[in-house]
C-alpha cells in the first residue's frame, strides 16, 4: 500500500514521526505491507523550525521537500495545492494521511480529494468554533473531505457526529503527539539544557507565544509582554521564541523586559524544559496535550480551545490575552498547585499503532 504522509510545520513532525515508526514496526512483522512516501510541503524552513525535529524524532529524510515557505494564507495554500498535485499524480498513492490543522494540512487534502485520492486526517474532531483561528477552516475544510478520521477523544467524536460525517469513517485511536512524548523520554531525561540554560527544576517557567490573536496587534502583544515583565518579578521566566513573534516584537519596538528570550528550541531540549518547569504559559495547542500527560499546570493565553479535554481532565486553564488574568493565574502557581490531573483515555503512547492496524485491516478487506 503506498502511502504518502504529509508534513509542512513544526507541530506536524511529532505528529507524522509516530505514524512512520508504526508502520515500520508492522511492515517488520508482517512483510512488507506500507510503503511510505514523505513530502515536506517546506512550509516551516529555518532549521530550528524544521529540521533540528527530524533529528530529535528520528524521522527519515522526507522523499521530497516541496520548499513552499512563507505568504498569505492563500498563497501557501496555494503553493502546496500546486506543487503537491504533482507529486501525487507522479506517485499515485493509494492513500494520503495528513495531520493537525495547519496550511499544508488542509492544502494537501483538498488536492488529494479532487485527484481522488482517499485521505485520512490525523487528529480529526478538533474544534475550537473560532473561525478568527486560521486552522479552525483548516480542521472543517479537511474533516468534510477525508475518508478516514482519526480522532483523539469522545468530544472530537462528537463534534465531527455534528458535522453529519458518516459514523463508520470515524476511528478514536487516542493522541499521537503522546506516543512521541512517550517514546523520546530517555532522550528528554538525557538532555542537558537546564545545566546549559543554567535553570534549576521548578524554579522557572516556560513561554511560547506565536499566535496572530495574540502576536500581531501591537496593544494586544504590548499588555501580555507587560503582564510576563511582572510575574518575571517572581519567577524565571524562559520564552522560546517563534519567529513570527521575534518578528513581530521587532516590528512593533517591544523588548520582552524581564524575559530569557531563546530562538525555538528542537523537541528533546523543549520538552525536558517544559518537564523540570514550574509552569507553562503558552498560546499552542499541542502543548496544552503534553502538560496534561506531563500533569505540568498550564496557563493557556488563549479563549478557546479545540482540546477541551485538557481542561475537563488536564492540568489546563485558559485565561485569553487580558494581562490580569494572566498575571493573576501565574500568581496563584507561584504560591502552590494542588490540581489533580488524569490523563485521557488512549493517551498511553499506542494510538499510532491503532491508526496503522486500521489501515492494515481496511485494505485486506477492500
Ligand atoms: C503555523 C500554523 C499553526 C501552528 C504553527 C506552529 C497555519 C495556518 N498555522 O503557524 O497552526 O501552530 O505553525 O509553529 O498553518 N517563519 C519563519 N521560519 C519558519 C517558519 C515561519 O521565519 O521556519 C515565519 C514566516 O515568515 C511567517 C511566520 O513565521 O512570517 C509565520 O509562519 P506560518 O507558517 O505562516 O505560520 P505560523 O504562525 O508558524
């Protein structure tokens, strides 16, 4: 069975690294059944973006890299549509799988579907109901059009039930973000960046911020980088910096005072910090899954989430951009956690495995 995986940012590669593992593993046992085909749509291109995860996660080289990079919305999205389809009609997959919601994401199916190509989505069911998110026309745009949908939790079952998309499409296999946090944790254990940051355990918190709600209003990006100066009064505070908010912060004339500002970091030293912290502050949506996993308070700069199950079970809880909330949420970490976590249902490192055993079954019964 050929199949091409889909890659094109960052939260892609801990996504696609466990998929790709577990079809090696079946191919082992069973003969050789998949037959992998990865495309990097180069839609994230600096190599702490990109490249530094393919180490960490021992990904393959991807076949091709279509070196789409950066524009609008509808030029990246466009730039995928156009390069990929030759790919696909040159490859003839029997299946494209692509993950989470970003551009590439939606881009790719979109073009599979009218090569009619069958796709599967990896995290399917994931709804924020803000179409202010660029990835919340991503996840709709790509759920309509797959075949198989792979979901995470009951909600996102749900939510795609609501959707009127057929029941026998829809596979709740559990989080494959969660079996590359499970599967790098020698690796995150051995990593020695809080000697090289010089960063006690517990004594720091960790920040990423990157989302344009939050980033590309100066007032809004101003009041959050105020709100971090005060509570870095208290704690530590270490911010990995995607380069939109580097750019961003550049643009606008805001210092980020009172910050350990670093470039991105690559996985194995990011989650080790984010393991030894006090807390997070973030505005991702993979990150609110790992400090569930991880039971690490979160702090979600963010009014919505599409991982509602982080704040039913996890350790998470949202506080949006308002500076006093945030500074007031940090305030009460600073001062002691009692929150009791449980970790959601097959989130336990195997979901890939299931992904890959339904595939296996679905063909040998076609
Ligand atoms: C994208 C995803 C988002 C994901 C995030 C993680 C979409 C709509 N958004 O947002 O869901 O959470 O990735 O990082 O697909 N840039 C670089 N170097 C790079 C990549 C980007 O400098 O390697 C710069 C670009 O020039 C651009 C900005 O960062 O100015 C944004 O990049 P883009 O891929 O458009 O979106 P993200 O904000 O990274």
């Amino acid at each position: 069975m050929k199949v091409i995986l889909v890659a094109g940012a960052r939260p892609n590669f801990m996504k696609i690294a466990p998929v790709m593992r577990a079809m090696e593993k079946y191919n082992n046992a069973n003969g050789a059944f998949f037959e992998p085909f990865l495309v990097h749509t180069g839609q994230h291109y600096d190599i702490e973006m990109s490249k530094v995860f393919f180490d960490d996660l021992n990904l393959p080289q991807p076949n091709v890299n279509l070196g789409v990079g950066s524009g609008t919305h509808a030029e990246q999205t466009a730039g995928v549509m156009a390069a990929i389809e030759k790919v696909f009609i040159e490859q003839e997959p029997d299946l494209v799988i692509v993950v989470g919601d970003v551009n590439s994401t939606m881009a790719a199916t979109i073009t599979a579907s009218k090569l009619h190509i069958p796709v599967a989505h990896v995290e399917a069911g994931l709804r924020s109901f803000d179409k202010t998110m660029p990835e919340e026309t991503n996840r709709i745009v790509t759920d309509v059009l797959s075949d198989m949908l792979f979901t995470t939790d009951e909600i996102a079952n749900e939510n795609l039930a609501n959707e009127g998309i057929d029941p026998e499409k829809i596979f709740l296999v559990g989080d494959v973000m969660i079996d590359t946090l499970f599967n790098r944790m020698d690796a995150i254990n051995a990593s020695d960046v809080l000697d090289r940051m010089k960063l006690k355990v517990g004594e720091y918190a960790v920040l990423t911020l990157h989302r344009p709600g939050n980033v590309d209003d100066p007032n809004v990006l101003g009041g959050i980088l105020g709100a971090l100066k005060e509570i870095s009064s208290k704690i530590k505070i270490v911010f990995a910096r995607h380069p939109r908010t580097k750019g961003r912060m550049e643009e606008f004339g805001l210092g980020g005072e009172g910050l350990t500002i670093s470039d991105p970091l690559g996985y194995v030293d990011f989650m080790r910090l984010v393991k030894d912290s006090g807390f997070v502050m973030t505005d991702s949506g993979g990150m609110q899954e790992e400090t569930t996993v991880l039971g690490k308070p979160c702090v979600t700069l963010r009014y919505n989430t599409e991982r509602p199950v982080t704040i039913e079970k996890g350790t998470n809880v949202l506080v949006g951009s308002d500076p006093e909330r945030i500074k007031q949420e940090a305030f009460a970490l600073i001062q002691g956690n009692d929150r009791q976590v449980q970790t959601p249902e097959l989130w336990d490192g195997h979901a890939a495995e299931r992904i890959v055993d339904i595939l296996a079954t679905k063909e040998g019964s076609s």
